[in-house]
C-alpha cells in the first residue's frame, strides 16, 4: 500500500491556491517548484507548499482532496492558517 498526501500550494503573494494528491510529495512538489509540467501551476508560478496531510493510503488521500477541493476559498485558506499562520514555503521541511 502506498501513502497518500493531500496539499496545497500558493504563489508568492498568497493569492492563487492549488491543491493536490501525490504518493510522493518531495518528487511532485519538486516537479512543481521546477515547472516540469504544464498546466496552471506553470502558469500563474504556484510552486510555494503552505500545507499538507499524511495518509496511509493513496485511496483516502484522494477522498480528502477533493473533500478540499470543494470547499470554498475561505476553508482552504482556514486550512492553511491553522498551521501555517504566516505562510511560509513547507517544502525545505519536507526534504530533510
């Protein structure tokens, strides 16, 4: 069984929120960070990870994104916010 992370990126000025699903956080923030793909990440430059889950399995980390992804913009800034008040860049965390 593989891990499942639920996260959510933002661009320099907080104003753009991206939210995802991954078995390997560290490869895709990665691949965020360096535009290895395009799509709306590349193109409005949302490669900073302000927050993230942990499941045990990539089925209920699937369930819980689009859980996020249907909630307003105000839950997932509230999401953010209650662990990452200042919005800080997650990802050098990650990588340790």
């Amino acid at each position: 069984m593989r891990e499942g992370y639920v996260y959510i990126l933002s661009n320099k000025n907080n104003d753009v929120l991206y939210v995802g699903v991954t078995s390997d956080i560290v490869k895709r923030i990665w691949e965020h960070k360096n535009k290895v793909t395009d799509g709306f990440t590349s193109r409005y430059n949302v490669t900073k990870l302000v927050y993230y889950e942990c499941y045990n399995d990539i089925e209920t980390a699937i369930v819980r994104e689009k859980q996020i992804k249907g909630g307003s913009r105000k839950k997932k800034i509230d999401l953010v916010e209650s662990v990452n008040k200042d919005w800080i860049d997650l990802y050098p965390d990650i990588i340790k």
